[in-house]
C-alpha cells in the first residue's frame, strides 16, 4: 500500500480508476472538493484529518514534513506493466511505438517531470531499471501531477537486453548525449522510436551508448554544456512530436 498526496494527482488518480482504499481530507479544503464529489460518486471512502496528521502521513522518519496540500489517498502499490504492454497499446492506436528508456536516472522529481511530459506528449510508455534507480514513488506521483495514473511504466533488470528487444521489434533507439554525432534538430525522427536518457551525472552507461543505433545531442551555446535530465527528455520528445505534427 502506498500514498498518492496533492489535489491533482489525487484528483486524476479518482479519474483514471485506480484502485483508492480511502481518501484523508483536511476539514474546510476548498480545493479538495472537486477530489470529494468524485470519489462519492465512485463510492470511494472519505475521511476529515488534521493537516499535520495528514503531511506525517507521507513523510518517511529522518525526512523534512512533506506538504500534503490537505488530501492524501491511500492507494495499492503502482502498477508496472511489461514491455510489450507498452508495444501493444502503440499497436492498438495504430502508431508506431514511441517510448522513453531511462537508464538509472536517480532523482525522482526528473522521473515525475519525465512522466509528465510523456503523458501530455502522447508518449507510449517510459522503461525504468529496477535496480539502481528510482521507481514510482509518492514524490514522483506528486511531481507528475496526476500523469502517473496514465503513463504505462515498465521495470525492467537489463536496460540493454531490452534495447536488443525493441531494435528486434522494429524501434530505432537513440541516446542523448552531449558528445552525440549528430544534431537532433537536423535529424529525421519518424517511425517506431526509443529515446534513452541518461544518469544524471554520468549521462548513459558505456554499454548501453554502445547498442543504441545512434547518439544525439542537443545544441547548446551557454557556458554551461548540459541539461538537467528531465529537460534533456523534454525537448527530445517534443522534437520528435512536432516533426510527426509538421510531417517532417
């Protein structure tokens, strides 16, 4: 059982029909109305707390007081679906498969952005590792503002092996990386693509650059030559959108 804190991500999480047990609510919360009409609607139980109780609710011990905004739900465990769950659902809007690998990105305020755009973007589905990196926390449902009850997020043991699989099923996989050989804005991205994102620090592993078809790099004339991770996605997704937009 986990927790799910905020207006909106509770708000899409009642939405979307995720599995809610009970929903906490700071009595005289103007904002969390909307959150308590449609969980009546869908029958979900909802109870008055204290707002103090409400943020120690979310925060683990040895961590600064979480604000909880007056509304936390409890929820199942998030659900990870499989790889070919993500190909599958492609399948199923007759688009070629577009999906974001994340090779041990560790923050998880860049995975909640990263999901959030992935969600407003259209993106299939984001593939995470699952050791070594961050998984789907409250932090990062609440960084996502509610796109995590949307985005299919597959764990998988070796980024690699499933960079071997996609190229196998058709995707083109390209990594980011500020040593890329080409420019991403002069490139062609058009049919079944798989965007890599690296660490934070030290960008993507040797052997995963090694198995991507192609290493891209994002143009940059400041005196500093990198971008926060969850940025890096960002303009690589809405790249390779416009140019499906535009018909590039």
């Amino acid at each position: 059982m986990g927790y799910i804190y905020g207006v909106n991500p509770v708000l899409e999480a009642v939405n979307s029909g995720k599995t809610i047990n009970k929903i906490y609510v700071q009595k005289g919360n103007k904002e969390a109305c909307e959150v308590m009409k449609k969980a009546n609607e869908k029958k979900i139980v909802t109870v008055f707390a204290e707002k103090n109780k409400l943020d120690r609710m979310i925060t683990m011990e040895g961590e600064k007081i979480k604000n909880s905004q007056g509304i936390v739900a409890s929820v199942t465990d998030f659900e990870y679906v499989e790889v070919e769950d993500i190909l599958d659902y492609a399948k199923s809007k007759n688009e070629p498969p577009f999906v974001i690998i994340l090779d041990k990105i560790e923050d998880p305020h860049n995975l909640g952005a990263i999901l959030r755009t992935v969600e407003c973007m259209g993106v299939h589905g984001c593939i995470i590792q699952k050791r070594n990196a961050c998984q789907v926390t409250d932090t990062v449902e609440k960084v996502a503002a509610g796109a995590c009850s949307y985005v299919k997020v597959a764990r998988v043991t070796n980024i690699t092996e499933t960079i071997k699989y996609l190229k196998k099923e058709g995707l083109w996989i390209y990594g980011l990386d500020m040593e890329g050989a080409k420019d991403i804005f002069d490139v062609k991205l058009d049919g079944a693509i798989g965007i890599v994102i690296g660490n934070e620090g030290e960008g993507i592993t040797r052997l995963v650059k090694e198995n991507c078809d192609e290493m891209l790099k994002i143009p940059m004339s400041g005196n500093i030559n990198s971008l926060n991770a969850s940025v890096s996605a960002a303009i690589s997704i809405y790249e390779i959108v416009r140019q499906k937009l535009k018909g590039v």
